[in-house]
C-alpha cells in the first residue's frame, strides 16, 4: 500500500472508531423494577439539546415481536441513535422473559402479545422512566407484533404523547397449516401454480367485494377498541407501512379487509392519524431503504408534534423567539 492509501486507511479506521466511541459515551445501561422484576434496556442520551432540554417527550422502543430490544438487524438501535441525534431522549426495552430482563416468558408469547398482557408492566415502565427522567411524556413505537403491545399500552397509559406504529396488524393471526405453506411455495416455483394461484387471488377478491364491509371473525376486537380511545382523543399517530407485491398501497390484498380504511373511520373527526408507505422496502424495515425511510419519517414527524419550547431566559437574552442550539452535558 502507498502512503496516501495508507493515510487514507488510517483516517478512515480513525473515523470508525470516533462513531463507536461518540455511540458508546451516550448509550447508558439501565433497569426498572415492575412487580419485583427488572427490565432491562439502553438509554440513548442526547448530543446536543435545545435550550429547554425537557421540552421533548422521550421515545420507548418496544421489542418487535420475539426479537430482543435491537430488533432485526440492528434497525431499532439505529432509529433511537438518529432520534438522539435529534434532541430526543430514546429507550429501548426488553420484556419479562426475553433478551436481558428478568422473567420466564409465556407458552404462548404470540397470544400473550395480542390479548395485551405485556401492556400493564410496560405501562409502569413507561411511567417510571418519565418520572426518572422529569419527561413531559413518551412518545411509544412498536413494530408488527411491537405495535400491537404499543396500543395496548398507550391506552392505560397517562404519559403517552404519542405513538408510532411499524406494519400493524388488527386481526388475530394464526399458524397457517403445512399444507397452506406447500401450496405457497408451489404457487410462487410453478407455472401452473401461478395460474392457480391468480385464479385463487381472483375468487378471494370476488368475495371481498361482497363483503368488503364485514368485520372478520378474526379481528382483534380489544385492540380496535383500544385504537379507537386513543386515535379519537387526538393523539397523534404515525403509521408506517411496506409496500408488497400484493398490496402495494394502504389496500389490502383481493379479498381481505380493509383495516387501515376501519381503523381510520374509527378514529372519528378529531383523529391526528398520519399514513405514510415505506417504498423498496419489505416488513422487517432493516434494510438501507426501510431504515431511511423509517428515520427520516419519524425524525420529521415529531418535529412537527413535539416542537421544542424555547426558556423565558434564553429568549430575553437572545431578544427575538429564534431557537437556538446549544451543546449540554447529559
């Protein structure tokens, strides 16, 4: 190697380190006591917050689904870094029974997760890191099966300013049969089976039109009531979806319920219900594509609803309302 490859290798090592160093001086290891079990998560500090550095709610990540609290690929620690970066104070947690905390997990961890009984410990925990920290609230983030305990938990908790929901889903999912997998897989490898399965698509669609106002069997009915006490109140909520094959749009695929259409109708006149696609993405959102998207979309959403206050101090001593940035010790 010469010496500028050689420069240019060691200024890049350098940089490589300095990010890990900077993420490390400002992730903080903590616990909280519910019931007499210690969850276990990370705190992401701020880098630099504005002038009233308590003026911003903080943001509780909850595990996606039976993922611990860094979520597939990392993505969940990704989204609380750039949230910090941004003056927003991040939480990350793992659930009794699951990644570092405490507990015995549930024999049926799906069931568990949407008849809402992780909602009453992650509330308290909600409630504790808000006092802990002297926070006006939490904003809550779940993705997929996250989102689900996210709702449950926004509606017995008095601290929540807000919620952002990855991919959710309102019905109760079930284990598809063997045989279902193996027409799947067939479906998508064989000519034949493509024609099949077109034809199948075609006949569900038929029958959705018929019923297309009908809600499923198989619909979560708490959790839809649970939406519709916190949406109607005006909470501001963002929801973040995929795009499919299937269902490219908000539209469900030909002969399933319209969820996002309901919930929406639900959420009543007074809703602050934003709908946003995540494009060249796929359900996990940990790909480069879906964590932009995610980041960006989720940076400029709580800009938007939890606008920093500027102190009466600050403001007499600047002379004009702007706000300014200020570097602090956190």
């Amino acid at each position: 190697m010469d010496y500028h490859g050689s420069k240019r290798a060691s200024s890049e090592t350098a940089r490589s380190e300095g990010a890990v160093k900077e993420a490390i001086e400002t992730r903080e290891l903590i616990t909280v006591s519910v019931d007499g079990v210690r969850l276990r998560g990370t705190c992401h500090r701020t880098r630099q917050e504005r002038v009233s550095r308590d003026s911003r709610p903080g943001v509780f990540f909850f595990n996606p689904g039976f993922l611990p609290r860094a979520g597939t690929g990392d993505s969940a620690v990704d989204f609380a870094e750039t949230l910090a970066k941004s003056g927003y104070r991040c939480f990350r947690f793992d659930v009794p029974g699951l990644g570092d905390s405490d507990g015995e997990p549930p024999e049926d961890v799906l069931d568990f997760i949407n008849t809402g009984k992780y909602a009453p410990v992650l509330s308290a925990a909600v409630k504790e890191l808000v006092a802990r920290y002297s926070l006006p609230g939490m904003v809550i983030v779940g993705h997929c099966a996250g989102g689900v305990s996210a709702l449950f938990t926004a509606a017995i908790t008095k601290d929540c300013r807000g919620l952002v929901l990855m991919d959710p889903y309102f019905h109760l999912p079930k284990a598809r049969p063997k045989l279902r997998n193996e027409l799947s897989t067939w479906a998508g490898t064989s000519w034949v089976g493509g024609l099949f399965s077109k034809a199948f698509n075609l006949a569900k669609k038929v029958k959705g039109v018929v019923s297309a106002r009908k809600l499923p069997a198989n619909a979560n009915l708490p959790l839809l009531r649970c939406w519709k006490q916190v949406a109607s109140a005006g909470t501001p909520i963002l929801i973040l979806k995929a795009t499919s094959r299937e269902s490219p749009g908000f539209k469900p695929r030909p002969g399933e319920f319209d969820y996002f259409a309901h919930i929406l109708n639900l959420a009543g006149r007074h809703r602050r219900v934003a709908m946003e696609l995540v494009e060249g993405s796929n359900h996990s959102l940990a790909d480069s594509k879906g964590k932009a998207a995610v980041q960006g979309s989720a940076q400029q959403w709580l800009n938007a609803n939890f606008p920093p206050m500027v102190s009466e101090e600050s403001a007499g001593r600047e002379g004009t309302g702007k706000l300014e940035n200020v570097a602090v010790d956190v």
